[in-house]
C-alpha cells in the first residue's frame, strides 16, 4: 500500500471494511470504482473499463459513472444480488490539508434498499436474520420501507428455509459459523444475499421495540438484524415499529414445494404473478392492502374464530353494494402511508410526498363515515384515526403542486411563515421595479428594444443594440460587457435593487428549506399513528377485495363443519375459470366424510384430475383466509397443513430427478402430515418401472389410510390399484368421465363415482396430432397386448402388503398373492464382498447428487474388482 497515491491508500483502506460490496468512491462529479470492483462493475453495469495511475508499478482498472445518474446504475446491481457501499466527502475540498477525507455513508443492499424499480409495491422487501439453537432455529424479519418488524422460533431448518422462501427475504443475516450446506440452500432455494454479523447486543435505543418479546432468543436474533441495520444504514431508524412475535402453527403449513404446485403468489411456468391465485384476487385499491393480501394468502389462518370474523365482514360488505363502491373508490385515493411514513423517517421524502400524505389523511373522514353506517361492530370498534391535526398542518404550509428538488424554493405557501412572506415581498416589488425601469428607461432613450436582462455572471444589465448607441447620452449608463451586437449597461440604481432581489431570492430558498425540515420533522412524530392508520386501511381494503370478487365470481360462503366432513357442490377451479372466461366451466362436486377419506381417482390424461385436486385446495385455502369460494355450497373442516405432489420436473438445483423429488415431497407429507390434513397426490410412482411404481403407489396410500387418517386425493393410471376400494375401508374410487365417439375421445371433465374403464392414452396422442401411422401402429400393439393377456391367466387381485417396522424378511413380497414366494437363499459373500456390502448400507442416498452417487458406485466397484 505504501507505493500507492495517498488517495488510492484511502480508497483500499475504506474498501478493507466493505469488502463484499461495490465501493462508489466520490472524486468531483463522478463515482469511482478501482481494481476488482472496476473490472466486476464494468462487465455487471456495461461501461467502459480504463485505467490510471495509482503510484504502483501499473496502472490500476477503473471505471465511474456520474453522481447524478449513480441511482439507476446502483438499481442495476443491487437488482442482481450485490451491495453498493457509497463512499463521499466528507469536508470541503477548498479546507482539506492533503486527502479530502472520505467516509461510507450508506450501505446499500437487497434487503436495504428504499426505493427505485426493485421495490414492487404489492410486496414487501424483507430482510431476514437466523440464529441457531440446538436443533431451533430463531427468525428475525425487518421491511425497512415499511418498519414492520417480526420474529418467530422455527423447529427445524426445513421450516426455517420454507418461512423465508414464503416471505421472500431478499438479503440474510447470520453469523460466520453457519454450516455451508445451509447456506448453499438459502442461496439456492430463496435466491437471497447473506450478509455476516456476529454481534447481538441490542442498545438501549433499540430496547423499546422489544418489550413485547418475552423470549430470549428471538430477543438475540433480532439484534443481530438491528445491529447489522445500524451499521449499514447510517441514519434514522424511527419509523421501524414494535417487534411482533408470530407463531408458525397459529397458520395453515404449506411448504415450499405445495405453494409452487398450488400458484399460490406466482406461477410455476413464467415465476410471474399472472395465473396464480393473487393475481385472481388482487382487486385491491392501495399498495399497502396489496401487501397483505400476499400475506394472507401465504398464510391462511387455522383459529375458526378469526376466519369468521373476516367472512362476517366480507358478507356484510357484498350486501352493502353502493357503500363498497364508494368504499373502493375512497381508497384509490389514499398512497402507500406504510412507505410514506419510511422515507419520512429516512430523511428522503420531498414536498410531493408530503401532498400524497395530505391527500390520502383527507380521505379518512369519509371513509369513517361511511364504515359507520354498514352496521357491523368490526368498523365501529375499530376507528380509524384521521391524524387532523397534521392534515392541518400539510394543507397550511406546502403548496398544492411543489417541485420535486427541495432545495430550490417554491414549496411553503404564502401566508405560513411572516419573515418568508417580508423575502417575498421584496422579491416580487424588486421585479416589479425593475419592469417598471425598462419601461421608463425605453421612452427616456427612445430606444423600444432596450431591456433589462439577468445572468448569473453579471446579475441584472440594461441591454442596448450597436444600431441605437448613438440615442444614448454620454456617460448615461455604465457599460459592463460588449456583446457582438449590443452593449450591456448597469446603473448605481439597478445594481442597488439586484442587491435586495438576490439577497431575498437567496434568503428565501434557504428559509423555505429550513421551513420543509421543521415540517418533516414534525411529521416524524406522527409515524406510529400514520402506521396505525395504515394497518386498518390495509385490512379493510383486502376485505372489500374478498367482497368484490366473491360477488362478480358468484362465491359462496362457506361453513365449518364440527364433524371433520368436506363437502363441495358445484365446485370450480377459481384461476382455470376466470382464465377461460367466457367459456363454461364444468363445476364438480366433493364429498369426505369420516368414512370416506381417501379418494382415489382415475381416467385419461387431460381429463381434468390435476385441475379437480388443485381447486379442492385452493377451495380450503380461500375459506382459510376469510373469503368466499367458488362453489353453489361448501361445508369445511380446517386445515392445519396442505401437502401436494402435483406436476413433474427435476430439481436441477440440487441435482435430483423428477422420481427423487417426487419421492422426497412424498416423504415429506407422510413425515408431516395430521388426520386433519390435506394431501393431493398426483401420479405417484411413475418415475420408475410400472410394478415398482405400483408397488410405491399402494404403499404410501396404505400408510396414509392405516396411519395418518388425512383426507387424500391420488390420482394414478395404475388401474389395478382401484381393487384398494375392496380391501381400505376409507378409500372410495372416482373417475374423470370420458367417452369415445367414432374412434376420437371426448373428454367431459366430469367427476363421477367408480373407477374409469380405460386410460384413452393412444387417444391423447392422437390429439397432440402425433404421426397417423405412429397412432396406428400403436393402436395395433394395444390389441395384441390386450389379446396377450386375456390369453393368460386374468392378473389378480392385489394383496395388502404387511411389513413389520424397522425389520427385513429373507423373503421377497409378492405383488401378486397368486404368486409364490421363494425363500431366497443367502449367498457366500467374501471379506471384500462383505466389506463393500457394509459400504453400500451406509449410503445415504435422498441426501446425494446423481453425480456423487456414481462416485460412489464407481468406487464400490473398483473396491470389488
């Protein structure tokens, strides 16, 4: 370091402390960037990469964009998972001795970051923070546009991992120590930044947010956030509200995996929020109640209690049509208080800011008075404070339309302030003087062109053409500039009157800004009610939201059954529906009951089954957050957990086939799931060979029927496992209707009772248009299997396997009961053999890669060889 430039030494002595992030270094009007940050950014941003002298023996890459178009530039990098640490001077360059001193005032981060494009506003930007506790795991989470803060104690780290993935978290907080295999999943499966911190000690300013917190671990995870939030962010953290604790089991678990198969927030195809089940219900009219709605669809509520409570409420709005219209039409008025009251604390909010607040508290009268009249005591218990006083206050003293800079005037009304009133007098009379003495000047000097101008150079001249010098006397005017073709002139007068006009001018700029701080400052102190305010706005605008959809889609209310029973009449996907328009959907009914379980549903591909069991779900999930469902009729139990194995694709992530992902989210549920669950099956087993995936097939549903007791719906195209309708009580057979006419199949998409006849796959073929003679011959090979079959002995039925826990038979079971069972025969293994045998058992295989198992094997192999 010592051969470098002072200023290079400055640069790599702050970049020692930010070593993760992008370094925007301040030199005049530009941000630099050196060495590998230089060559990184450059290649990340698309700019040109030069170099300089930095007193080395070579020159050193580097690269810069402007300071006023730093924001777009720090967009880009913080959209692709970076940080951006931005370095300025700190004393004035005319004063400094040597290196202007420079310090980090802002670490910009995913999770840090307050405004731009990357900041959606139906969702919020989540910072998380993990600590580990044994076998626990605590969570701390921060939005800083917002202030909301939450933790919560997770049991494991699958949890841990589907918590954060379900809000989003775009940056976490942890300690150095983590295990890496949890890292490389938190980056993988939540594609979020980590950020390191080690201390957790709160300090006394902070304490007050967690007095609520009674648990001392979330009290140490939340440190850590706070900690690292102080420390990047530099600034005012008063907006940032009370800790709240949240349990995970007071909400319906839905992991990772089932929200992705559902469409719950984004589709599976496009990962955008068009097709999903938000995208269907987001009618709301602010972007504060859009960001509940994606809370409470992410988690449902379980407490019977509460979903009442909404549904009352949602009743009570869609028998109220004309208020709810009116209703809507109020809250399209009201801006993102939530994120007001942010920029407000972060000292970055501008007179513009200050209006939409004004506007949006204006509001809040008529919205009051309108919830009073719906006669329901969820609006009467709960009012809505109008903050008056500071609606007051904004209309009093900024202007109706303000410039967006703070700093060049024109933001206080007239009126508010007496000495900014006395400046503006003096101003506005200065100028009136001066139009006053170009009009007495020109019928002086009979010149009718002359003027009186301004720059910033000269401040106010008279302005006389070359042509009309000869009208003026000698010595009439003093002369200041020669122009090309005119001769500027000032007087002891003119000057004497631009002395009060920029003095006033200058005065007044500097008052009306001192006058918005006050004003801002003022504000700050109605942070806590203005996010009262937007808690309740928030929650009554998803509820008119629930209400206006229900209404337009023809939902009905449900009721929750005492008995455990689910029955649904006339029900319908609700996303397939309103994405089909105008076309009719064809409504299917539902039924559970204590002794009806398990469904087990069959028929051809495209029929309809996946569409059945998803809208089953979504039926459930939609009554769980307190809205009405697409059914004539619907009877609920609650849910406490919703497990799916919907869809096939590998996890190119961890390196896992469709079969292994089937299997692991199959394990998942059977490892999770209660008998008030619900579990949608899709095509089990059918990653494999036909009778070992039958074999799986009936093995879990067994499990599920003898052991769980969940209410389950399996679809499958193994036909033969229809015969568990005679051998598992629970289990009851239905099929998707198909009939063939004149060769073509028509699919009817209509649930009935028993099983199907047949599968209509060569059918399907023949409709994706595959090759004629390709159907043909497929058609003829059918014949001659099914002739094969009938020609020997009829398959039979399949028996019920029983397989005592945690213990091995020498024998083979047999699928087949017909069959019979040979005892097989020990062999005579050598040490080696027994050796590599040993090996072998002790592989974990759900925990390996495809590629680390043929690893594996490979080296087995050469072991036996």
């Amino acid at each position: 370091m010592a051969t470098y430039t002072p200023m290079i030494q400055q640069y790599l002595k702050i970049k020692a402390d930010y070593e993760d992030a992008f370094l925007f270094f301040r030199l005049g009007d530009f941000y630099e960037m050196f060495f590998q940050d230089a060559i990184s950014a450059s290649q990340e941003l698309e700019i040109t990469l030069t170099s300089r002298d930095g007193g080395g023996e070579e020159r050193i890459p580097m690269c810069g964009v402007p300071y006023h178009s730093a924001p777009n530039y720090i967009e880009q990098l913080i959209s692709k998972g970076y940080k951006v640490a931005i370095c300025e001077q700190t004393e004035d360059p005319k004063q400094a001795k040597g290196v202007v001193r420079r310090e980090v005032v802002q670490l910009i981060t995913p999770g840090t970051v307050m405004d731009g494009k990357g900041i959606q506003e139906k969702e919020n930007n989540y910072i998380a923070s993990i600590s580990v506790f044994g076998t626990q795991f605590g969570l701390a989470l921060s939005d800083l546009t917002t202030g909301e803060n939450l933790v919560a104690l997770c049991m494991s780290f699958d949890e841990l991992l589907n918590e954060i993935y379900s809000v989003g978290a775009k940056e976490i907080v942890m300690s150095n120590d983590l295990q890496e295999q949890w890292k490389k999943q938190l980056i993988d499966r939540c594609q979020a930044t980590l950020s390191y911190q080690s201390e957790s000690l709160i300090h006394d300013n902070f304490k007050p947010l967690v007095r609520d917190v009674n648990d001392e671990r979330l009290v140490s995870t939340f440190a850590k956030l706070i900690t690292y939030l102080e420390r990047t962010q530099k600034r005012s953290l008063d907006h940032l509200q009370n800790v709240k604790v949240y349990y995970l089991q007071d909400a319906m678990k839905i992991d990772l995996f089932s929200k992705r198969n559902l469409e719950l927030t984004e589709t599976i195809r496009s990962k955008g929020k068009k097709g999903s089940l938000l995208w269907l219900l987001d009618e709301t009219k602010t972007a504060m109640g859009g960001r509940l709605l994606k809370q409470w669809v992410d988690k449902p509520l379980v407490s019977r209690e509460q979903i009442e409570e909404r549904l009352n409420i949602v009743d009570t709005l869609i028998d109220h049509y004309f208020e709810r219209e009116d209703l809507r039409a109020l809250l399209k008025e009201v801006y993102d208080l939530e994120r007001l009251a942010g920029r407000v604390a972060f000292g970055n909010v501008n007179a513009r800011d200050l209006i939409q607040l004004k506007k949006s508290l204006q509001q809040v009268p008529f919205i009051t008075e309108l919830c009073s009249g719906l006669q329901n005591e969820h609006f009467t218990l709960r009012k809505l404070d109008a903050c008056n006083d500071l609606a007051r206050l904004l209309e009093d003293s900024i202007i109706d339309h303000p410039p967006l800079s703070i700093k060049e005037g024109n933001i206080i009304k007239d009126g508010y302030h007496y000495q900014l009133d006395q400046y503006r007098d003096a101003s506005r009379n200065g100028k009136t003087w001066i139009a006053q003495l170009e009009q007495q000047e020109r019928q002086k000097t009979g010149i009718k062109s002359l003027k009186i101008g301004y720059n910033k150079i000269f401040g106010y001249y008279i302005e006389v053409t070359r042509a009309n010098l000869h009208l003026l006397e000698e010595g009439q005017y003093e002369r200041k500039q020669t122009l090309s073709n005119a001769e500027r002139f000032i007087t002891p007068a003119l000057k004497e009157k631009e002395s009060l006009i920029l003095e006033a001018e200058e005065k007044i700029v500097e008052l009306e800004y001192q006058l918005f701080v006050e004003i801002r400052e003022n504000v700050k102190q109605y942070i806590p009610r203005l996010q009262e305010l937007a808690k309740r706005l928030s929650e009554l605008d998803v509820l008119q939201c629930f209400a206006t959809v229900s209404e337009n889609r023809h939902y009905c209310k449900p009721i929750f059954s005492n008995n455990n029973e689910l029955f649904i009449k006339d029900g319908r996907h609700p996303v397939v529906e309103k994405v089909m328009d105008s076309q009719e959907y064809v409504a299917n009914d539902c039924y559970f009951s204590q002794e009806r379980q398990m469904l087990l549903i069959t028929g051809p591909n495209m029929s309809g089954k996946s569409t059945y069991m998803r809208q089953v779900a979504l039926t459930a999930i939609l009554a769980q957050i307190g809205c009405y469902v697409p059914a004539s009729e619907a009877v609920l139990p609650i849910f406490d957990q919703i497990f799916t194995r919907i869809g096939a694709a590998d996890d190119l992530i961890s390196g896992q086939s469709t079969f292994m992902v089937e299997m692991l989210e199959a394990k998942n549920a059977i490892a999770h799931a209660t008998s008030q669950s619900l579990i949608l099956f899709d095509e089990i087993g059918r990653g494999t060979s036909t009778y070992d995936g039958m074999a799986l097939a009936q093995a879990i549903i067994e499990h599920i029927h003898e052991h769980i007791g969940a209410k389950t719906l399996f679809s499958t195209h193994y036909h033969e496992l229809t015969i568990l309708e005679t051998q598992l009580s629970s289990l009851k057979n239905i099929h998707v209707k198909a009939i063939e006419e004149n060769g073509k199949v028509v699919f009817l998409h209509k649930i009935e009772e028993g099983a199907a006849d047949k599968s209509y796959g060569i059918h399907v073929a023949e409709l994706a248009d595959l090759p004629s003679s390709l159907i043909q011959r497929a058609k003829q090979i059918l014949t001659e299997l099914e002739q094969d079959r009938s020609d020997t002995t009829t398959l039979p039925k399949m028996k019920k396997a029983v397989i005592k826990e945690d213990s091995l038979t020498d024998s083979q079971l047999s699928l087949f009961p017909d069959e019979q069972v040979v005892p097989v025969k020990e062999p005579v293994l050598s040490k080696k053999e027994k050796s590599v045998l040993d090996l072998l058992k002790s592989l974990n295989l759900l925990e390996m890669t495809p590629l680390d198992a043929m690893n594996e094997l490979y080296q087995l192999q050469k072991k036996v060889k």
